[in-house]
C-alpha cells in the first residue's frame, strides 16, 4: 500500500503514521525527520536547510525530491510506505507522480488530516519527543504515563523542536495555506483523495483511517 498523509503542521501526521506503520507493516517516509536527520549530522543539506526550517517556510523543491527519490527506492520501502510531509507543493507532486510511474507503482490513497489553525498552534507548542527513541508526546493530549518517563523506551530525557515555537507555528501555518493547500484540489482531480477529520481526539483519527484502509 503506497499512501500519503497531508494535513496542516500538527494535524497529526506524524502521531498518526507511527500507528499505520504498525498496523499494516508499512514504513514512515517523513521529510520533516529526514530533513532534521540532516540538520543533526551537520551535512552539507542539512546547514543548508536549517535556518529555513527555523523560519518555518519550506526546503526548494529540488532538494526535498532528491532526498525522497533515494529513499522511495531503499530494501525497507519496497512493501509501502507512508509519505508524511511529502508532497508539499504542486511541483513536489508532479515529481512524485513521475518518480512512481517510473517503477510502476501507483499512490492507493491520499489522506488529509483535516484541522483548524488555532488548535494547531496549542498541539505544537505543547509537543515534545524522547531523546532516546523518538517517541511524541503532547503536555495536554499525549502525556507520558509516568510524568518524566517515556512510555516506549523509558528513557528520562525529552526534548522540543527548534521550530515548534508559537511565532514559526504561524509561519509554517502560512506556508502550508499558501503552498500545500492547493494540493486538495490536485489529488481531487486525480479521485484518489479523502479527508479525516483531523480535530477528533487521537485514537478516533486512528479509528476512522483504519476504516477507510481496511
Ligand atoms: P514536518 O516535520 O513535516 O512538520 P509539519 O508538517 O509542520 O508537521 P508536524 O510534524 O509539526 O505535525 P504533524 O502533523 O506530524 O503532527 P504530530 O503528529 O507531531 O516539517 C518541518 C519543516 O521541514 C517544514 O516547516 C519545512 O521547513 C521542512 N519540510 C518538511 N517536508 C518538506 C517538504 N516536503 N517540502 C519542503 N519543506 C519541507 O502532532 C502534533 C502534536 O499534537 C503532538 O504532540 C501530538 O501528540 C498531538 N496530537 C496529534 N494528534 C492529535 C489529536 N488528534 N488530538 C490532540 N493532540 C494531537
């Protein structure tokens, strides 16, 4: 199953991949994680994306369809995967389309989270992942169990996003209005489109993807 998840920053891509990723044995391709894989590791991409990434506007195209041409092709994606955070513009789009058709693959579903742009700034500020293995958590939404612990790993050190501020909150807000929205029409057109709503709480999103994909 080839899908993608699209939606506004914190609509719940990311929470929501982790989960189908699980549920049906696909992977998570995520721009977003890669991109920062990069920042990490100081390469040449990742020092040329970084302040563009704290801004919160978005990586040229170019870049972003070099870096998930390489990894659509790697052993683990062959079976699926879940595109989460890619495609983000119309170009981005028509680069997906021509990199699937080139292996004969075709995209099963494009899922948009729907959700409302206040909400998402409260989901933002309030996220924050384990430093050992990654696990997301919210302060309000998502809580570890054990106050201080993750769940996953037990790992006691957690840490926040450089870009998750209210500020950059708005700004990739704006970018996603501007430049990915029009997206929905794109994948309407092509009928393979459906839309969650996005507000509901975590294991009801869950629930109702599940119905859509079984
Ligand atoms: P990226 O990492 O893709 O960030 P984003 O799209 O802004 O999305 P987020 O990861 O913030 O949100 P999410 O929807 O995954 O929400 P999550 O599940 O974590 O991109 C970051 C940057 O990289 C971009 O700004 C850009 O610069 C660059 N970039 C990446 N891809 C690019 C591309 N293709 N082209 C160009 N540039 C690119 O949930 C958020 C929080 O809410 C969590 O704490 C979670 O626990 C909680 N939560 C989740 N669901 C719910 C719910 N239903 N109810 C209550 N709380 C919830």
């Amino acid at each position: 199953m080839y899908l993608v998840l699209f939606g506004p920053p914190g609509a719940g891509k990311g929470t929501q991949a982790k989960r189908l990723e699980a549920a049906y044995h696909l992977v998570q391709l995520s721009t977003g994680d890669m991109l920062r894989a990069e920042v990490a590791s100081g390469s040449t991409l990742g020092i040329k994306v970084k302040d563009i990434m704290k801004a919160g506007e978005l990586v040229p195209d170019a870049l972003i369809v070099d870096m998930i041409s390489g990894r659509i092709d790697a052993a683990d994606a062959k079976a699926g995967f879940i595109l989460d955070g890619f495609p983000r513009t119309i170009p981005q789009a028509r680069a997906l389309d021509a990199m699937l058709e080139g292996k004969g693959l075709k995209l099963n579903r494009v899922i948009e989270l729907r959700a409302d742009d206040e909400a998402m700034v409260e989901r933002i500020t309030g996220r924050f992942s384990c430093v050992s293995c990654g696990a997301n958590y919210h302060e309000k939404f998502n809580p570890t169990k054990v106050a201080g612990v993750c769940d996953a790993c037990g790992g006691a050190r957690f840490d926040r996003r450089a870009d998750d501020t209210a500020e950059t909150v708005r700004a990739r807000l704006q970018a996603y209005h501007d430049q990915t929205a029009p997206l929905i029409s794109y994948f309407e057109k092509k009928g393979n489109l459906l839309s969650i709503d996005g507000m509901a709480a975590i294991d009801d999103v869950t629930r109702q993807l599940r119905e859509v994909l079984d």
